[in-house]
C-alpha cells in the first residue's frame, strides 16, 4: 500500500508539473497576440521561453540575407554589461551551425562543443545550451538560443519539446507582426507622398533657394528611418550632381556640394529608373560624411519620362537593413516627389503666364490710352502759344510741354520694361546672394559678400549657372575645411570677364590636394575660356580666382 501511494504522489506530481508547463505554454503563446508590433513579439518569445524551461539567458537571432544574424535580441543580460562586452553576435560558432543546420540542438556544455567560438571579455559562464530554429512558412526565420539552466542541469526532452512548441506559436506570431509592419510602413510612406504633394501644390509651398526639396528630404529622412537624406540634381549637361535638398545631422556639410557620385550602383538607377540598395554608402558617395557602415537606398525621381534627380538615404548599420517595403514605396516616394515637382512647375507657370498677361494689358492701356492722351495734352498746350505774348507765360508753356514729353519717355521705358520683364529670370545678383546664404547655413558668422559691376546684365544662362557653382563650391570647401572665422566673396564684372573670388583666413595648406570641387571648377573655367587659381598658406589662408569672358 505504501509503495502504491509513494507511486501515486510521484505520478501526481509528474501530473502537476505537465500541468504547469502546459499552462506556461499557453500562457505565453496567449502573450505573443498581445502586440503586433514585431520588436515587441521577437522579445516577447525570447521572455516566455527562458521562464517557460528555466532558462537563466536566452536570445533570438534573425538570419540576414547574408546568412548572418541581422538581428540579435537577449534577456538576462543587462545594458550595463551588454556594453562592456562590446558587438552582438554575427553567426559565429556553435549559433552559426544552428543557421547552417537549423535542427534542435542540445548540449550539456556550450564551451566544449567543436564549433564553439569562445566568449568574448566580461561575458557571464554558460554552459547548458539549447536552440531551436523559427520557421516562418517553411522558411527559416531565425534561431532561438537557450542558456544557463536554472539550478545547474542540463535541458531535458520536455524542454526542448516545449521550445519547439513556442517556436512553432512563434513563426505564426512573427509572420503576423511582419505583415501589420508592413502593412503600417506602407501607408506611413502613402501618407508622406500625399502630404509632400498636398504641400508643393498648395500655398504652403516652402519659400527659399531650395523649392521645397529640403522639406520632401526631411519627410524621406523621417519615414526610412535613415540618418542622412540627400536630394541630387543634375548639374548643366555634364554628368555633376548638385545637393539641392538635405536632411538629418549632416545635412548642413552637404548642402549646395557638387559631385560626380559616379557609382556603378547609382549609375545604374540613372539608366533603369529602378530603387536598389547599396550595402556600402560610404565608397558610393566617396566622402567621411556618412556612417562608416551605413547602407544607402538610391531612388530615381522621374515622372512622365522628366528626370528631376536622385534621392539618397542613408541608414546606420545598427539600425538594420532596407526592407523590400523600404524599396518599393520608396520608389513610389521618389514618383510622387517628381510628379509634385512637375505639378508645382506647370502650376508657377501659370501664375507667371497670368502675371505676364497683366502686364501685357498694363503696357497696351499706358500705350494705346494714357500716352494718346497725354501727347494730345501736349499738342493743345503747345497750341495755345500763338495766344500768349508774355515771356513767362510762353516759358511756363514750355516748361509743361518738356515735363509731358518726358513724362511720355519715361512712360514708354516703362512699357518696354513690363513687356522685356516676362522673358527675364531671376536676377544673377539674387540668385548669388542666396547660393552664399545657402552655402553658409551652418556657419556661426555670415561672410562678407562683394558684387560690383553690371552682374544683372549677364543674360547667358551657361555662364549664369557656373558662376552659381564656383561660389557654392568654393564657399562649401572654405566652410568645410578652412576652419576660418571671416570669409570675403566677391562677384565682379569689369571689361567683358567675371570675377568671382572667395578667400578665407583659415589653416591653409602647402601644396594642393586635387579634389572633385577644385578639378570641377577649373573645368568650368576651360569650358568658357577662363582661368582658374588658388592660393593658399599655413597663415595667409586660402584664395580662390575664377574668371570667364562674358558679353
């Protein structure tokens, strides 16, 4: 009768354990639904798993499409110590024979394993270890990685039974918070192309030398969750770009640059006019103003067969990949940005075609009415000399006739000026002035700008636009580089050539460093028949000269 108890009390027990266990299974698979949010699911089945088989340390490693781990989520270990012991895992070791062979995997002591890869300095002593994979359809989604049993043992059957269980809940759960992410991510970048639209069409069209692109950079920038967001146009008929937009903590460095960005990668969204993802940002923009290891997403904005440019995000590593949802509405983004912009031109060309109509019907009243009448006024008054014998009064009379016929001279100026007025551009002058102000936003003092000559009398359009790019480019390099605090910019035109000089009181340098910003410039000097000097010293600073015939 004893035994008979003894063995029922055992088999209670047993009962009650299984019990358990299948209420923490339940339990957590019930915790797995309570967000969709896939940050919050991924560290919800690593939680339930370490209290589902007691599991002092756990983790959730997602396989990149590199067959690395992209992703690498822990529980037990914490911040403090997660930072002295630097990186997260990339695969290595006995977690790459997991993506390699994905198969429950148990093992009495991790550090003896044949593929084991050590442990890096400060990181806590696991020795039980077992993993299992996470299959999302069929596929394998990532791992999960079980250490440190609670009192000392091994992982037993049931352990891994119960893990496989979750792991399997998990995958459903996985696939879900993937699918809502996506489905979220994707209307997030719909509701950005309908507000940057909205916004270029609307009156709140931002004002200033950018158009509106720094604006649709940031909203880029805010919506990829990258780091830097650049927005290139193309620069004359030369294969340059100019940054004409920017966003994020550099963007002030990038502003009004100008480069080739000749990559294969980029080159190869110019000619298909499809989005792709360049895993090294840094050797596709050639410049120490990105991450070291950021991931770039070039987006082509073209619209009705009209190239505008090139949109580029540029993502830290650490905050992983671009998705394909990234790609895919990014290049909806990057049709909506050139639609918009297409839209807000044809649009400022109307209001400009309805001013010049005024003016046109301004200029036809002052001819056909006002200079009529004022040349009959004129006519009369002269008439009435044969009626007067006075000396003063005949020189009143004469008086008020040279007053009216003046008065006509200035009022035909007048209408040839209204009619020449709907051809003209934006004055040079101007558009310099906001090409410095451009260049120097993120300068703590505002430089000295010159002009001087007939600059506004410069029609050709060519040599409008190179002037405009020696003064980016030259103010860009001395803001960049000088680490000057005074710089003088000076725009002249003097006996049929420009001027345009920039000078700094910065470091200098002794011999000069070819670089695509002094190499771009003296090509712009050749291909007008100009010239092109620097020079510079340790204590005198730095000098640029740039000339070209106009006129």
């Amino acid at each position: 009768m004893d035994e008979l108890l003894t063995d029922f009390v055992d088999r209670a027990g047993e009962l009650r354990s299984a019990q358990q266990r299948m209420q923490g299974l339940l339990n957590a698979v019930v915790a797995l639904a309570e967000d969709l949010s896939l940050e919050a699911v991924l560290y919800r089945v690593v939680n339930s798993a370490c209290r589902l088989v007691d599991a002092e340390y756990g983790a959730l490693g997602v396989i990149g499409s590199d067959r690395g781990l992209s992703h690498f989520i822990t529980v037990g270990i914490e911040e403090d110590l997660a930072r002295k012991i630097g990186p997260l895992p990339t695969g290595h070791g006995v977690l790459g024979l997991l993506i390699r062979d994905p198969k429950p995997l148990r093992l009495h002591d991790l550090g003896q394993h044949p593929d084991a890869y050590g442990f890096p300095q400060h990181h806590p002593p696991m020795k039980s270890f077992l993993g299992v994979p996470i299959r999302v359809r069929d596929v394998v989604f990532g791992n999960l990685y079980l250490t440190q049993k609670r009192g000392g043992g091994d992982f037993t059957d049931e352990d891994e039974e119960l893990a496989e269980a979750l792991a399997a809940a998990a995958g459903v759960a996985i696939e879900n918070a993937r699918l809502y992410d996506d489905a979220r991510r994707r209307a997030a970048w719909l509701q950005a192309c309908m507000d940057v639209t909205g916004r270029m069409m609307g009156d709140e069209v931002p004002d200033g030398h950018d158009g509106g692109l720094d604006m649709i950079a940031a909203r880029a920038l805010q919506e990829s969750g990258s780091a830097l967001a650049l927005i290139l146009v193309p620069e004359g008929t030369s294969s340059l770009f100019r940054v004409a937009g920017a966003a994020g903590q550099a963007a002030p460095e990038w502003a009004g640059r100008l480069s080739s960005f000749d990559s294969a990668e980029v080159g190869n969204v110019l000619a298909t006019g499809q989005a792709t993802v360049v895993e090294d940002a840094l050797s596709a923009l050639g410049d120490g103003l990105v991450p070291a290891d950021g991931r770039l997403l070039v987006i082509d904005l073209s619209a009705r067969g009209t190239h505008y440019g090139l949109l580029l995000l540029v993502r830290e590593r650490s905050a992983g990949t671009f998705s394909q949802t990234d790609v895919e509405m990014g290049s909806v983004f990057g049709s909506h940005v050139a639609l918009a912009l297409e839209l807000g031109r044809a649009h400022r060309m109307r209001e400009q075609l309805a001013v010049f109509t005024d003016r046109d019907r301004i200029a036809r009243d002052l001819h056909d009415l006002v200079i009529q009448r004022l040349f009959a006024a004129g006519l009369s008054i002269q008439s009435l000399r044969r009626l007067i014998t006075s000396d003063a009064a005949a020189t009143t009379l004469k008086n008020v006739t040279a007053e009216l016929d003046e008065t006509i001279r200035e009022l035909r100026n007048t209408i040839y000026s209204l009619s020449d007025s709907s051809l003209e551009k934006e004055l040079l002058s101007s558009r310099v002035l906001q090409a410095v102000r451009s260049a120097a936003q993120s300068l703590r003092f505002v430089p000295r700008l010159t002009l001087t000559g007939p600059i506004d009398a410069i029609r050709d359009e060519e040599t409008a636009s190179n002037i405009l790019a020696v003064v980016t480019e030259g103010l860009s390099n001395a803001v960049r580089h000088s680490g000057a605090d005074s710089i003088r910019v000076s725009v002249a035109v003097d006996d049929g050539f420009v001027y345009v000089a920039v000078q700094d009181n910065g470091t200098g340098f002794n011999e000069t460093v070819p670089g695509n910003g002094l190499t771009n410039m003296q090509h712009r000097a050749d291909k007008l028949g100009g010239t092109f000097e620097v020079s510079s010293s340790p204590d005198n600073g730095t000098a640029l000269t740039w000339t070209a015939p106009v006129f």
